[in-house]
C-alpha cells in the first residue's frame, strides 16, 4: 500500500457553477485548482466523433489525477454516463456531485468512498464550500474530564490553526524540522524554532534549547507552542511545552502518517536518555490536533512506511479491514481508537498501555541503535513496531495464549501493508533483552509485554527473559535465511 493524492472532483452541469465553487474550495483546502472542459457533443448516432469527444475528457481527467500535488478537480457531468468514466473518477478520489447524482452506469464511483451529493440551488457558494469541506473532515472529540480537545483529519486542516490557538494567545513559538513544509498561518506574532532531526534531538539537551529559545521570543503563560512536524517534533516541542513556566498551551499539527495515528494524540510527551527511549516526559495534552491528509501525499516511501507500522497494529486494537478504507477515514479510525483509550486511561495506569502493541520490542531495537527515525537508520521506527508486533504474536502463541491462525493474521495484516516480519541477522539478543527490562511497563519479576490474547490485547508482566533470547535468535535466524544468498 502506497500513499496517493486524494483529489477532489466535482461534478455538474454548468449551471450549477462548479467552476465557482471549485475555485473556492480550493482556496479553502490550500490546493490547486483544475478544471476540465467539456468536449463538444454531437448528437445521437455520429458515431466515432461522440465516442472521441468522450475518450478526450477521460484523458484529462486521468491526467489531472495523475498529478502528485492533490487538487481540486472540475469535471463536466458527461464523465458519470458510462462506466469507464465512473472508473476514472473513482480513481481520482471523492467524487462530489453538485446538485442530483446521476443513476450508475454500472461503474465503480466512490472505490469504497461513497460519492457525496449537495444541493446548490439558489445557496450563496461559501454556503457550498462549508457543506463540503465539513464532508471531507473527520473530527473526532478526546474527551477528557479537564483538557479535552478535538482533531480534525482530513484535506487542508492545518488552515485551521489560527481558530485552535487559545483566544488569548498573542506569541506563539513554532517548532518544527528542516523539510518540513510551512505552509501554515497562525494569525500571531511567531517564531521558528527548529530542532535535529532522528531519535538524537529527543534529549534533554534540545529541550533547554527549546525553552530558552521560548523565553528569547517572549512567550508567556498565556502563549502557545505549535507543534509542526512528525512524532520527534511533536514529542520533544510537547515536553517542552509542559517544562516552560510550568506549562503552556500546545496544538499538534502532524504532518507524517506516524504522527498523525499515534504520536499527535494522548499527550505522552517525552525524550530519551542513553540507558532507553521515552524516559524522561510528560502526559501534556494539546488544545488541538490538526491531521492534514493532504501532507502525506509528499512524504518518502520510508517515512510512510514507518507510520504504516503504527497503522497496522491497530488492526488488532479493534480496527479489522481498516486497509480497505480511505486514507482520511484510515487516519480517522487510528484516532478514534486512540481517543478511546486514553479517555478511560489518560496515564496509563492500565489499559492505555494496549497502545503500546508491538512498542517493547521496537524501543529496544532503537535504544540498541538498529532502528530510529534519522535518514541512515536501518530501521525507521515504525517498521520496529511491525518486527515488534509479529514478535509479539508468535510470543503469545507460545506462551498458550493465541493459535496459530491468529499469529498468521498478524503476518498477513503486516505483509497487506508491506511491513517485515522477520528481524534481522545478527542482533545480539541478551542486548535487547536488557533495554527490554529498562521498558516503563516493567513490573515485578521478567519482562512485561503487550500481548494479545483471549480478552484482547493487554500487558502481560513476568515473561521469561530466557524464552524472549530464545524467540528473538529465531526469527534473526530465520531473517537470516529470507536474506541469505
């Protein structure tokens, strides 16, 4: 599976003023306008010059939906005759039909989105805009009894960020990476603040700099930090946030796949120290959390393979067949499942630490130096997580909590979303073993993990060391094997 624009296309009659509204909506969702004109139609029974005119239009929009850059798209109503053209828009992304949508032609229109249907009428077309874009968002309500707060997913969000910044706010620090795009408005007096890049800038050495940097730009208790970037910005801007005069507003705006499913939402903040990964944090929540879809359309193949690795485990945390869905509702889902969670265990005291599946494993494997997020990381960390998550599952089936088959729906859900399974050859076991023992959700005597099993998934504590060296030598041995000459 592979990240692709999502475009928008509408579709109608000339009167009902697509141009109109497509140039606004594209205004309002930060994108590119295109607009395919209708080719002339002869009349019933010319033959080869009516097919023509149609195989025309299917070529502009097939060329418009080719391009990288997702875009709003104008289409005349004649594409949705037949089913070649329903194809093309389905292809394209969500279909949205000003005024009736026509009977289907035996197409396949929406590719599992169903297409969307507003009345223009005599509307003023702002009033149009809005319904649409509502449609297009998910927003999805963390409600926590003191700092609850909502996150919109979807196309265009981060034009949302000066209407999620507290009303008071006058200064806001803006902390981000190099690359990262910038293309947002805050509507405040800002500064940029810019942190490394990889799991090396999660230290307690950026976050002094981060806080004295808050200082220089004059932000005070009523202020706000924006976090602007993947889950190393936002977990490193969002502790800082928690540090500086013992605490000032925060608002995510996540712009990798990663971030947006998990590292954005809950409030887990932290950085890192030598010893292990996440040691030294705090449960910070944000005012907001902005997911623009539209950003994953850029990201490396890499950077949307780790966040696919965040994806996939909630596969198992109650999201069967989310790999069918839509980006927007995929990305939608992963927040909705969150938002559950921390709501009935904001500190994970218990059942927040199910989010962990597949964690105990990878922040090993990032402590011992063999995944992370910099460019030269073996591992990215998402990819960790899914080496963690088959661990987990073939852990669990031989400590006689799951059979065989539910191991085999692990590996298949990783292979559906192009993720390893195997770890690779020649990792020193008792190494990891050790971080392991460091993990936050150690108890007692062994190790803990989380572990899926007959009420799901959940912590597991006193798990021998012996048999996690055992298992992890396996699957490298077995790495070894698919990589061997």
């Amino acid at each position: 599976m592979r990240s692709r624009p999502e475009h928008v296309v509408l579709v109608g009659a000339a009167a009902s003023g697509e141009a109109g509204v497509g140039r606004l909506l594209a205004t309002a969702l930060r994108r590119p306008f295109l607009e395919i004109g209708a080719a002339p139609r002869l009349p019933a029974g010319s033959g080869d010059g009516r097919e023509a005119s149609g195989a025309a239009e299917l070529a502009a929009l097939r060329a418009a939906a080719a391009r990288a850059e997702p875009a709003v798209i104008a289409a005349p109503r004649s594409l949705v005759e037949g089913a070649a053209g329903q194809d093309a828009l389905a292809e394209a992304g969500a279909v949205v039909h000003l005024g009736s949508p026509p009977e289907p032609s035996g197409g396949r229109e929406g590719a599992g989105t169903p297409a969307l249907a507003v009345d223009v009428g005599r509307r003023p077309p702002s009033e149009v805009v809005a319904e649409i874009v509502s449609a297009l968002r998910r927003r999805i309500v963390l409600p926590l009894r003191e700092r609850g707060y909502e996150v919109v997913v979807g196309p265009g969000a981060r034009a949302l960020l000066p209407e999620v910044l507290p009303a008071g706010a006058r200064h806001v620090a803006l902390v981000t990476q190099a690359g990262v795009p910038r293309d947002v408005e805050t509507g405040r007096q800002t500064a940029v603040v810019e942190i490394g890049t990889g799991e090396r800038a999660k230290s307690l050495r950026t976050i002094e700099e981060l806080c004295r940097a808050f200082a220089r730009a004059g932000l005070r208790r009523s202020d706000a930090v924006v976090a602007l970037g993947g889950g190393v910005v936002c977990d490193t801007a969002g502790f800082a946030a928690a540090c500086y005069l013992r605490g000032v507003a925060l608002v995510n705006v996540a712009t990798t796949l990663l971030a947006q499913v998990d590292a954005a939402i809950g409030g887990k903040t932290g950085v890192n120290l030598p010893e292990g990964k996440n040691l030294v944090g705090a449960f910070w929540q944000p005012s907001a959390v902005l997911c623009d879809t539209d950003l994953l359309a850029s990201l490396p193949e890499r950077e949307w393979r780790s966040g696919l690795g965040e994806v996939a485990k909630y596969a198992f945390l109650g999201a069967e067949g989310l790999e069918r869905l839509p980006l927007v509702d995929q990305v939608a889902r992963c927040v909705e499942l969150k938002a559950s969670v921390v709501a009935a265990d904001e500190r994970e005291a218990g059942p927040r630490m199910a989010l962990n599946y597949g964690h105990t494993l990878a922040h090993a494997l990032e402590a011992a130096g063999l995944a992370g997020e910099g460019p030269d990381a073996p591992l990215r960390h998402g990819e960790a997580v899914a080496l963690g998550v088959a661990f987990a599952a073939r852990l669990a089936e031989r400590l006689g909590r799951i059979p065989p088959e539910r191991v085999a729906r692990h590996l298949e859900v990783l292979a559906a979303y192009g993720l390893p399974s195997e770890l690779p050859a020649g990792l020193d076991a008792g190494a990891l073993v050790e971080f392991m023992a460091r993990d936050k959700k150690a108890r007692g005597e062994g190790l803990t993990f989380v572990l899926d099993g007959p009420d799901g998934v959940e912590p597991v504590h006193g798990v021998p060391a012996e048999l996690v060296v055992e298992l992890l030598e396996r699957s490298a041995a077995s790495g070894a094997r698919r990589t061997g000459p």
